[in-house]
C-alpha cells in the first residue's frame, strides 16, 4: 500500500548508512541480527517494523520525524 513510501525511507536509511562508512555488518550486529537479514530489509524484502525503525534511526543519528518530514514535507 505505501511501498513508494517505504522505498524512499529504505533509500534515506540506506544513504545515510553509506555516507557515515558503517557496513551492512556492523549495523546488523548493532541490532543483533545477521547480514543478511539486514540487507534484505534494505531491499524491502522484509518489512521494516517501527521498533526496528527507531533502532535504525538512533545508529544512524537520524531523528525519526525529520525521516518521515523528507518523506511526507510539512506543507
């Protein structure tokens, strides 16, 4: 229903992940979670939960709202 939504989160997640050099890795042993799995969440062929979310956004330093604000702009 909102995949064009959640794709563009994933691609923030993603980039963002990229730009501070963490590796798939070392962010799913921060979330204690394999490789792979990570890097099928990145690829929206697991579905990203909101707990999984906030944990993600808290590495990355990313505030959750100012992610879904690039996502949805305030008009």
């Amino acid at each position: 229903m909102y995949e064009k939504e959640i794709n563009r989160i994933l691609t923030v997640i993603k980039n963002k992940r990229v730009t501070m050099g963490y590796s798939q890795f070392y962010m799913a042993e921060k979330l204690g979670i394999t490789q792979n799995v990570y890097s099928k969440i990145e690829a929206n062929k697991i579905k990203l939960t909101a707990c999984r979310l906030l944990m993600i956004c808290e590495l990355l330093d990313i505030e959750a709202v100012k992610l879904f604000e690039s996502i949805y702009p305030v008009i």
